[in-house]
C-alpha cells in the first residue's frame, strides 16, 4: 500500500508545479532583452564597412567597434552574479535594459569613432548583465517539471541570436542605414524596463552586500578577462607576442589571473564565488559550453567569411544564405523541449555534437563553387547538432545546483560559452592563415613551366589579354589570384575538418556527467 501522507517538502513544492501567467511573462520579456544583447553583437559584425566609411575610421580602428563591447561583455557577465544577489532580479535587469537602450541611442548617433567606441563600450558592459540574469531565473524561479519548457526557451535564444545577426543587420543596413542597427533597440529596450519594473518579483534584494564590495577583485577580474579578450581578439592578425601591444596585454592577464584566483579563494565575499565548479556536472556542462562556444560563434564567422572572400556575397545575400539554421534551430527547440523528459540528456548532448561534427565533415569537401544548396544540408545539421547539444547542457549544469548558488554559476556558465567564441575565433582565424599558407606554397610549387595545364591556362590567358597592356604580366597576376583563391578555399576544407575531429572527440565528454536525478526539486541537492 502506497503511503500518500503529504510530506512538508510535498506542500511546498507542489503550488509551484504550475507556472502563473505573469512569472511566465516577465520571464518572456527578459528573455527578449537577453535576445537583444545577444544579438547585437552579431548584428553590427555583418555592417562595420559601412560604420567605417560613416565615420570616416581606418579599419583597424572600426574593429574596437566589437572589441570594446566584448572586453567589457566579458567582464560584467561574471560580475552579475553578485550584483543579482545585491540588487535583485527586478533591479539588476532594468538598469541593464535602460542603460543598453540609452547606450544604443548614443551609438546611433555617435559622430566619431572614439565615441562609438566609449558608447559601444557601455552598451556591452550594462546589456552583459541581462544574459545570465535570465539564466539564473529559468532554473530558480520554475520548478525542474517545467524544465523541458525554459530550457529550450534560453537555448533557442543564446544560439538563434548570434546565427541570425548577420541577416538582421544585412536587412536593416540594406533597407535603412548602419544608424537603425542601434535605434531599432530604443523601443524595445524602453518595453523591456518597463514591463519588468511593473512584472518581475522574483526575489529581494540584499544591499548589505555593496557594503563590503570586493573593489580589489573587481580590477583584477577586468585585468585578467579584458586583457585575455584583448589577445584572443587582435592575436591572430598581429602575430601574436611579437605585436608589443599584445605581448603587454598577455602579461596583464596573467599577473590579474592571478592575483583574481588569490582574491576569490581568501575574500569574505568574493566577487565570483568558483566553488560551483566543485559540482561535476557544472563544471564539465561549462567545459562543454566553452567548447560548444567555439563552434557557435566560430561558424557564425567562417560561413559569412567564405561567402563574402570567395563567393563575393553581399551583406544582405550573407543574411538571406545564413538564415537556414536559424530557422532550423526554432524548429528544433520544441522537438529538444520533448526529448528531455523521454531520453537521458547525456546521450542527447553526444548526439548533438555528432550531428554538428557531421555538419562539419560535409563542408570539409568544399570548393569555390559552393552555394546556398550546397550549404543547405550542413547548415541545417549544424542547427540541430547546436540545439541537441546546448539545451541539455544548459539543464545539467545549472539544474542540478542549489537555488542559493545559480546566480553566481550562471554568469561563470555564460562566461565559458563567450571565451570559448572568442578562442574558438583566434583559432580559426590561425587555422585560415596557416593553411592557406601552406596551400599557396604547395600549388605554386606544381603550377611550373613544366605543368601542361598551367602552361595551357596561361597562355589561353594571354591570348585573351592581347591588346590590353602587357598581356603576359596580366596574365600571371590572373593566375595567380586563381591560385590564391584555390588556397584559401582549400584552408576553409581544414578548418572544417579540424572541427570535425574536435567535435567527434568532445562528444565523449558526456561520460563524465552524472546522470541528473529526473525526480530531485529544483534547486535541492547535487
């Protein structure tokens, strides 16, 4: 006979079992703020030529457009945490949302390009604290039943916004003008505070903790992710420690990385608290997040790259040839939402990996003539690989904590997905060089003299020029930019391939996660 006396635990958790209307909808509007922040980033990466010959700025000087939002994203994304606890959900989240919608309208008309930079930099920092805020909430404020629910909610966010930035920015700077990237925020931005001003109760704030606010660990944490971002950002175009810029930079980060570690692990009350790492699966769900960053952010660069180097696409074409994993992974969202309450999330995350290492492996056969059909199948693989892997992960890391320390791992958690884009692009951008490097000097080493078909083409190409200068000269400059571009496509095949590998391999990771207890109350035990 089944013993149906209702427990104390019972009591309390059953009235949470159901989600009331107006969590669910300040849920949602703080979700369309994170969408917004996340999306910004992507958005102006697809027009910073126009930005540039708007305000007149050199291209080195245009490309501190994103790195100053993502140093300064990078360094309040941890920061959140405590200033969650401090402020509270309801407060944290409207300065947030005011100060990027303010931050936005400043950008829009910015006349120079050192003032696009401060106000891109104050944009990244104030909107950084929307992300894990929502984060946080998903796994505190529902109950783990409605998991299936949130979790694909924040996942389809945190990986459809950056996938759809380059059409969105392609579409607004085609139909309107690079300003609009920023001014589309402003209205949305205005909804977005108000609606949680008036909706989000989720928890109080806790001012006695800015009165023992670690300042110290606050310069060290900036020092040590600013100056990491800065190296992984400029690297690889600047030849790395031989650049003095990066070599000081590089330095930094490791004298702060440092000094940040001593910090968190002797302070009363750390800036971060890193004993979330403690519990396995929130540290190996972040290593797979920072892995899973570098596939995100690093396809959300090399498709558009390819497109716009070799196929010579427009911003807009860019947009409309990207679009496909977007749409597949909206589509795919629900069909992650189902699977989590049927099927062990581990074999669900492998899976994912495997399809998005399928993605890749079809790409790594790549030519010059590849175009939006020969794109299709490995876009869509990489939309649902993308979802498959993210969503769980999401869940088992941050699902399985105690309510009182998801604040904090969250804005670790969020963190490791942004490194992992920002390393997962210096290696691809090394991996491009090098192996096209490599590529030029091989092919050059078979396009002789004593190459029939080189021979061939050059003269075909001189016969064709004859009349229009040194015919010869021209001819040579036309094969080798032939040669060139052969190269390049040749190390996007590697690049690929080397993704392939990375992702097969990652997805025997999954055998260190515990398998999360389905039946456990959100927030209680490990």
């Amino acid at each position: 006979m089944t013993d149906t006396t209702a427990t104390p635990a019972m009591m309390r958790a059953a009235p949470t079992e159901r989600i009331e209307p107006r969590r669910l909808v300040a849920f949602l509007i703080m979700v369309f703020g994170m969408f917004m922040s996340i999306l910004d980033i992507q958005v102006v990466s697809a027009s910073l030529t126009d930005i540039q010959a708007g305000l007149s700025a050199s291209s080195t000087e245009v490309s501190w457009v994103q790195t100053a939002y993502l140093i300064a994203e990078v360094i309040a994304i941890p920061l959140s945490g405590y200033l969650s606890r401090a402020l509270g959900t309801r407060l944290l989240f409207a300065i947030s949302a005011a100060g990027f919608t303010v931050a936005s309208f400043l950008c829009g008309f910015a006349s120079s390009i050192e003032q696009m930079i401060l106000w891109r930099a104050i944009q990244g920092f104030l909107g950084a604290g929307m992300i894990p805020t929502v984060f946080a909430s998903a796994y505190t404020v529902f109950p783990r039943s409605k998991f299936h629910i949130v979790g694909p909610i924040i996942g389809l966010v945190a990986t459809l916004a950056p996938t759809i930035g380059p059409t969105v920015g392609g579409i607004i700077t085609d139909l309107m003008s690079w300003h609009w990237l920023f001014f589309i925020n402003v209205v949305p931005g205005i909804i977005i505070t108000i609606g949680v001003l008036a909706l989000v109760d989720f928890d109080q704030p806790n001012f006695a903790l800015l009165e023992h606010f670690d300042w110290f660990g606050l310069i060290t944490m900036a020092g040590f992710l600013g100056a990491l971002e800065y190296v992984l950002e400029e690297g690889p175009q600047y030849e790395w420690l031989q650049d003095t810029s990066v070599a000081v930079c590089a330095a930094v980060c490791v004298v702060s990385a440092i000094a940040f570690f001593y910090r968190v692990l002797t302070a009363r009350e750390p800036i971060v608290d890193i004993r979330a790492f403690k519990n396995r699966n929130f540290g190996v769900g972040c290593l797979i997040s920072f892995c899973v960053g570098i596939g995100l952010y690093g396809l959300t660069y090399i498709y558009p790259r390819y497109l716009s180097e070799v196929r010579g696409y427009s911003a807009l074409m860019i947009g409309e040839t990207m679009f496909v994993s977007g749409a597949t992974m909206f589509l795919t969202a629900p069909i992650v939402g189902r699977l989590m309450q049927k099927v062990d999330m581990r074999l669900i995350i492998a899976l994912g990996l495997i399809i998005f290492a399928l993605g890749s492996y079809q790409m790594t056969w790549i030519t010059r003539d590849y175009d939006f059909y020969e794109l299709l199948l490995p876009q869509i693989l990489r939309g649902v690989g993308m979802m498959f892997a993210m969503v769980p992960t999401n869940t088992i890391a941050l699902g399985t904590l105690e309510a009182d320390r998801v604040k904090n791992a969250s804005g670790l958690f969020n963190l490791t997905r942004n490194l992992g884009g920002a390393v997962g692009l210096a290696v691809i951008n090394e991996v491009l060089n090098d192996r096209t490097d490599l590529h030029i000097s091989r092919l050059q080493d078979r396009v002789t003299w004593g190459n029939i078909m080189a021979t061939e083409t050059l003269n075909d190409f001189t016969q064709r020029l004859q009349g229009m200068g040194d015919a010869a000269l021209m001819a040579m400059k036309q094969l080798s930019q032939i040669v060139h571009r052969q190269a390049v496509v040749m190390g996007y095949g590697d690049a690929f391939f080397m993704l392939t590998l990375f992702y097969v391999g990652l997805s025997l990771l999954v055998m260190f996660l515990k398998k999360p207890n389905p039946n456990a109350v959100a927030g209680r035990g490990h």
